[in-house]
C-alpha cells in the first residue's frame, strides 16, 4: 500500500509499503479521510518521544473496515467509521477510573500506533476494544467524521470547564480548534463569545466560521482592556488559551471575572513550558485553573452524535483536500494558516 513515512525531522516520503495485517482481535481500515492536526505537524518537525521512525502519523481519521478478526464482534464489514487519536490502554487506574485521556501509557493512533496517512489502517485488540473507534451513520461524509477527533477533544475541555447560560467567554487562539471551540461555546449557552488572535489575517479567516460576539486582533489592540470592555469591568467566567503561548496564559488571569474558570487547552513547545504567574490573581479572584489534554472514547462517539444531529456544523471547518501524493504540499497547506482543516485522502488518485 502506499503510505506517507515520516523518517525523520523535516522528513517524509511517499512509500509504498508492506500491506498491514491483523490477526483474529484486530480490524483492517480502508482509509478516506485523515486531517492534518497541529500535533502532526509538530511530529514532523520536533518529533514526539512516542513516536518512532519510520512512523506513518495521522489520528483524525474516518474509513471503511474491510476486513475483520475471527474474535471481533463490534465491528463488521463494511462498517462506516471515525477513529479518534487517545486510545486507553482499558487496564490501568485511571482507564479504569473511566479517565483514560489519563492513561499514564499514552497510546495514541499515529503515535504507538500507525496512523492514517496511509491507504490503509490496522486497529489492534486494545484499539478495537478500549479506542475511539464509532460507526458514522449514513448521514455523515467521511470527512465530518474526521472532524469528530477535534470535537471530542473540545467537548472534553468543556466537560472541565462547563459553559453555564448566560456566561460571557473567552477563546484566545483562532486555529481551527479554538475556532471550534467558540462556536461549540455558543451553542451551550454563552450570551457572549470573544474570541482573540495575534495575525489580523488569521482573525479574518475565522470570521467567517465563527460565530462570535466580538474579535479582538490582539496584535492591534489591548485583548485584555477589550475583554473588560465587553464585561463592564468584571473580565469573562471563562477563558481558553487554544494556543500554545506562554504570553496568552498570563493574560488569561487578567481577563477573568472573579470565580471564573481559566482552561489551559492549548500546550506549550518544551523551551516554552515554564511561566511565570501572577497567583495572586489566582488567590484573590479565587480563580479556578484547569487543563485539558485530548479526549476519551465517550466525547469522541458524542461528537459523532452532535455532528450528525445538526447541533454542531463542522463542514465550515473542512477547507481543502488533497491526494496523498500531494500530501507535502497538503502540510504546507496547513502549516500557512490559509484555511482551516486539511484533508488528505489516501485512496483518491490526483
């Protein structure tokens, strides 16, 4: 089969390599769909301690299974389904604890695991069993289930950071997830989403997916004294950093209202993890500060749902596809910051 190899840092081929088997617990995936997420573009040219050379990436993926083990009973094919990227190891405390993001093994498709970049996908015993791996009603096109990855990882973030009706929040970072995210924000309640990105050009772009209440172009004005603005001195009862900037956590704690729920979604490069806080923001708003690191099984297959209900709409999100033989130029796609998802389709010729 033909496959995109990542061989080392700045490096990839397309390669045609050996056929993927599966034995009797396993499934064998046809791929459509595989979105290009920041994370594989972080892979490609920082690499990931998970990750081991030569590696075919990609985890926002949808396909067709065409071939089943002897033991396999959840899945048939010709099953229609969306896999996901955090797949618990089903065993450890905390999977058992039904928190398997947590899992201290860290499997993960395109990590551990082969990823989607490739014309076909297999899925182990531990994937079948314990990942997000969800059937997509007929309703849904392969590229919506690719963007159920993303979804899930929103919808765990606010499972943390519950948006309540009538809440003013704040999404800094208009990438295509934090974009997703304040539309996500809006339909649970909030009367008012802000959402805050550095480039002019990048603000542009999410103005017309996004359906926020005002965007602040951080590179030309004060965020934090538009965010006020916007609350009558008081700061916003959520904010989100869908960045990985250091400078947007900090300013995080200077836009919130006090009691508000302050959400580091976005992680920081390695040279870049340590930031100095005020905590006495912290202490004296009593400020809650909480993390979100991808998503478990259960978001994954409720964002199946939301997307095929109509409730969320990420078709906006989906703006360009590509052959996997331009899958170099697909990344460059991504990485220009031009649209919002890249979709590479592995088994569609040029």
């Amino acid at each position: 089969m033909k496959a995109m190899v990542v061989t080392g840092l700045n490096q990839m081929e397309i390669s045609n390599v050996e056929m993927p088997s599966i034995d009797e617990n396993g499934i064998l995936v046809k791929v459509h769909t595989c979105a290009i997420c920041g994370s594989d573009i972080r892979i490609f040219h920082s690499g990931n301690s998970r990750v081991s050379y030569p590696a075919i990436i990609g985890h926002e993926i949808a396909g067709e299974v065409v071939e089943t083990g002897t033991k396999v009973t959840k899945f048939k094919v010709g099953d229609r389904i969306a896999v996901g990227a955090d797949v618990p190891c089903g065993e450890c405390t905390f999977c058992e604890a039904g928190i398997g993001n947590n899992c201290q093994i860290n499997y993960a498709m395109g990590y551990q695991f082969q990823g989607g970049f490739a014309q076909y996908l297999p899925l182990n015993r531990t994937v079948v069993n314990y990942g997000p791996v969800h059937k997509l009603p007929d309703s849904m096109s392969y590229e919506q289930g690719s963007m159920a990855e993303p979804l899930g990882c929103v919808l765990n973030a606010l499972e943390l950071a519950p948006v309540k009706l009538g809440d003013t929040a704040v999404v800094i970072g208009a990438g295509p997830i934090g974009c997703m995210m304040a539309n996500v924000i809006k339909v649970m309640g909030a009367s008012k989403v802000i959402l805050i990105q550095r480039s002019r050009q990048r603000l542009e772009i999410a103005k017309k997916v996004v359906n926020a209440d005002r965007f602040v172009c951080s590179g030309e004005e004060d965020a934090t004294a538009a965010v006020m603005e916007e609350t009558n001195g008081l700061g916003a009862d959520l904010i989100f950093t869908a960045c990985p900037s250091p400078e947007a956590q900090k300013d995080a704690l200077l836009m919130a209202k006090n009691r508000a729920i302050v959400s580091f979604f976005g992680g920081l490069p390695k040279d870049k993890e340590l930031v100095t806080l005020n905590t006495n923001l912290i202490h004296y708003k009593e400020l809650f500060i909480t993390g979100a690191h991808g998503a478990m099984p259960k978001h994954h297959q409720r964002a199946i749902e939301l997307i095929a209900s109509g409730t969320i709409n990420v078709t906006p999100f989906i703006s360009k596809s590509f052959a996997l033989d331009d899958v170099r130029e697909a990344f460059a796609y991504a990485e220009s910051h031009e649209g919002m998802r890249a979709i590479v389709r592995p088994n569609e010729r040029d």
